[in-house]
C-alpha cells in the first residue's frame, strides 16, 4: 500500500520534484548520470528521471482505468451467472 501511495504522490506532485520540463530537451544525447541529470539523457537528449516522475502520472492513470474496467465487467459477468444458474436450477428442479 506504502509504494502505491507513493506513486501517487509523485505523480501529483511531478511538476514539484522533476528538475526539467516533461518535453524539454536539456543535455546532449545519450549523456550519463551526473549531479545534473540523475539517470542521464535519452536519444534527444531529455532528462530520464524528468521523463519517469511524469510518467508516474500516465502509469496511475491507465492502472485506476483499467481497474474500475474489470471490477465492473467481472461485476456484471457474475451477476449475469448467478441469475442464469438460479433459473437454471428452477427450470430443472436441482434444489
């Protein structure tokens, strides 16, 4: 619960804790970890620690998405179950 909590808050907070801006091209490409840049610089040459803190907010959001999706397709699928198999059990006479 602590680390889903946690990513929550990064992600609600993103602006706050990344150094760069999500899409700012700010160091050479390719360039490694330094006090600068935390895990280095992609193939444009953008901020990697930059680009995971906002992509926390992307990862939350497609999770809580598709967690409602399935609780409320496995909600309705046993729904549609119990009551197909108690007019099942009526029609012939199980109990």
């Amino acid at each position: 619960m602590g680390i889903v909590l946690l990513n929550i808050l990064v992600a609600i907070l993103a602006p706050l804790i990344a150094p760069y801006g999500e899409t700012s091209v700010v160091g050479d490409v390719w360039e490694s970890y330094s006090s600068h840049f935390y895990f280095g610089t992609d193939h444009i040459g953008r901020d990697l620690f930059t680009r995971m803190v906002f992509g926390a907010r992307n990862t939350i959001g497609l999770a809580f998405i598709i967690t409602i999706l399935s609780f409320s397709f496995g909600s309705i699928y046993a729904q549609t179950e119990c009551a197909c198999s108690t007019e099942f059990h009526k029609q012939f006479d199980f109990g």
